[in-house]
C-alpha cells in the first residue's frame, strides 16, 4: 500500500526517483519531506497499533526500534565499511540484522489473548457479596 502510494506521487507530481544510497526517496524536497511524513506516520501507527497487540509496552519497544535506527544511522557507518547488498547498501550486517529482528517482531509475535467482552464482566451492583438492601 506504502509503495503504491509512492509511485502514485511520482505519477502525479512528475517527481524524480533518488538514484543514489540515500534514505530518500525522490530528489525534489519538499515533496519528498511530505511524502516520507506520510509513510513514516503510517507505519508508525501500524506498528504502534501491531505492539498493543502483543500487549508490550508501546513507548520503550517504539524508543527500542528508534534506537536500533539511530544505531544504523549514526554509528554503525563510522565503526564498520560491511555493507549489505542491493537494494539495501545504505545498512551495516548489524544494523540489517537488529532491524530485521524488529520487522520479525512485529509480523510474527502472536497477539495477546482479548480481554473478556464487558457482558461476561459481573456488574458490581450484581454480585452475590452484596449486601441485601435495608427494611424499608
């Protein structure tokens, strides 16, 4: 769906593809900028709905996978000249392998059993420990 929405925009807006190993994805910009917010927003909400799934914590496995991309961007280029093959020459094996991991992760961690419906929940004013009502 994310890449039909891509080649729409290049359809439409007459953009030009980013040739070269950059994070970006066409060569103009602003569209460009709009673009990816579009994308990463996406993916970020399904990934956010996908971990409340599995019943983790969203906010420290978001803040893990934030890490494990500033890892790959930032650091792992400068410690290490091993780089996948093509399509993906801009990653270290490492930086490959953690975010497949967290691509895993996502895909294949099984949901967390659904809470009861809230017709199966007793009412409090049902229960069976309740005291009857005073003698009028």
């Amino acid at each position: 769906m994310l890449l039909a929405v891509a080649l729409a925009a290049e359809q439409l807006l007459d953009l030009t593809w980013a040739e070269d190993a950059d994070p970006r994805l066409f060569v103009e910009p602003v569209p460009n900028a709009a673009i990816q917010a579009l994308l990463y927003g996406t993916l970020l909400a399904f990934s956010i709905q996908r971990i409340r799934d599995t019943a983790f914590p969203v906010l420290p496995v978001i803040a893990a996978m934030a890490a494990i991309e500033l890892l790959e961007h930032g650091v792992l280029p400068s410690l290490t000249q091993a780089r996948l093959p093509a399509p993906l020459e801009t990653m270290t094996p490492l930086g490959g392998a953690l975010s497949l991991a967290s691509l895993l992760f996502l895909l294949l961690w099984p949901s967390a059993k659904a809470p009861a419906p809230s017709s199966a929940r007793p009412d409090p004013s049902r229960r069976s420990d309740a005291s009857p009502p005073p003698p009028a």
